[in-house]
C-alpha cells in the first residue's frame, strides 16, 4: 500500500505543487511579453539615426566648415526610438577618422588644417549606431570670372529639345592669376535678372531639373542652362536673357561676383 500510495503521490502532484508550479510557470511567460514591451517602447531606446545633409559641400583649408552666409556650419542629426519617435538631446558624437580635418565631438563643428584629394568623412555616433556625411577641403575662393559671358541660342517650335542654352559657366579662382588655382567644390548661385518676359526662360541643370545653384568641379567651373519657351518669345528679332552668378566667402561677394553672362535668343527660322 505504501508503495502503491507513492507511486501516485510520484505521478500526481498535489493541489498545493500543482498550484505553485502554474504560478511559477504564468509568472516565467508572463516576464518576458512585458520586457520586451518595456525594450521597445521605451522612449530613450534608440532604432536609428539619420544625419543631415550638411549645408556646405566644402571647408576652406585653414578655416571652420561654414554655410553662404558665412555662419558656422553645426551638423544636424535626427535619432530616433522604436516607436518612429525623434529623441530630444540625444547623446551624439562625432568623429573623423580622416586626415584633413578636425572634428569637435560634442557639437560636430569641423575644422580644416590641410589639403587633401578626396572628401574626409564626419562621423556621427550613438551607441553602436553611426552614420556618415562627407565634406571636401578646398582653397579659400578668391575671385570669379566668365569662361562664356555671352551665348546665343536658336529657338524651335517643333523640337523644344532644342530650346536649351548650352551652359553659362564661370570659373572660381584662389590666389592671383597666372598664378591663381581652382577652388574646387563651392557653391555658386545663378539668377535671371532681365528677360522680356518672366516666364520666357528658367535656370535647368543637365539633366533638365529647374535649378538656380552649382557646385564647382576640380576645375573650379560651375554653370547653369537656360530653358526658353518659345510661347512667350514676341521679339521679332533678337531677344536676350541675362544672368547672374554669385560665389560668396564668409558671406561676402568674392572678387568679380556677381558676374554677368548673357545669352542671345534668335527667333525660329532666323
């Protein structure tokens, strides 16, 4: 009997086991749905980080990243928790593992101590999370002169492909000439200031997108077309198109600037 009784009591717990093995059971279940909730909703738990496009392509070897204006460029970064929530006051840093420039980890602000070929990376670090901008280390823009002041464009009224200027380019220079060097990627900005009409033409890039700004390239040009529309053309000769290009340091017009670049428009069939 004895026996017997133990080989129940073995195979059916009683009511007070049964009864602490379903809490302990409902209490080890239940810990995990609520730390995981507790992980991802937490509003300081960081999902991602996106940093800003910076508002200046380049930085002046010897001087501080700034934007046209002449205002220290301080990078912008967004973090973000699980819930798609932007985090305020995150605790971001930032570093450059390039030579050329120096990096303040705090706020981000960049300083350039020497030249160099290729861009230099801003790193911006929370956690085990980082994201990248890039920025050029250039000569300090000197001056700016027309490589084409004056252009001249044949208009169509069948083919509007060809109602596009060829580009109106000026060229931004360090030192002074013969001796002067390319300041390579800088900011130039372009404006139609005189047209018979306001809607006769507009400012387009290569791939025929409106756009009133460039980027110089390693030779230090920059440009802009011009796209007419040949409805509001009402010369019955030769009409123009003047433009503007501007290239700012510090917040100040560089030598030359603005320069003016005019394009000629010949009426269809002229």
């Amino acid at each position: 009997m004895t026996s017997a009784r133990a080989r129940r009591g073995f195979g059916r717990p009683s009511r007070s086991v049964a009864r602490a093995t379903l809490l302990v059971v409902l209490g080890i279940a239940g810990l995990a749905p609520f730390a995981c909730t507790d992980i991802v909703s937490s509003s300081a738990s960081v999902l991602s980080i996106v940093f800003d496009s910076l508002s200046a392509p380049s930085v002046v070897a010897g001087d501080t990243l700034r934007d046209t204006t002449g205002a220290v460029v301080h990078p912008v970064v967004h973090v973000f928790n699980f819930k798609g929530e932007e985090v305020a006051q995150a605790p971001v840093y930032f570093l450059s593992p390039d030579s050329g420039i120096t990096v303040d980890s705090a706020t981000g602000v960049v300083t350039a101590d020497s030249l160099r070929s290729t861009p230099a990376r801003i790193v911006a670090t929370i956690g085990t999370l980082q994201a990248v901008q890039n920025v050029d280390v250039t000569l300090r823009p000197d001056s700016l002169r027309a490589v084409n002041a004056l252009d001249s464009l044949q208009l169509s009224v069948f083919d509007t492909t060809l109602n596009v200027s060829p580009l109106l380019q000026v060229k931004l220079t360090h030192g002074i000439a013969p001796d002067d060097s390319a300041v390579k990627s800088w900011i130039v900005s372009f404006a139609i200031v005189a047209q018979s009409d306001p809607k006769l033409g507009e400012l387009v890039n290569d791939g025929g997108f409106v756009s009133v700004v460039d980027t110089t390239d390693a030779t230090g040009i920059a440009g802009r077309k011009i796209r007419v529309h040949p409805l509001f053309f009402r010369s019955t000769t030769v009409d123009s198109i003047v433009v503007n290009a501007t290239a700012k340091y510090r917040g100040v017009q560089v030598t030359g600037s603005p320069v003016r670049l005019v394009l000629l428009l010949k009426p269809p069939g002229k």
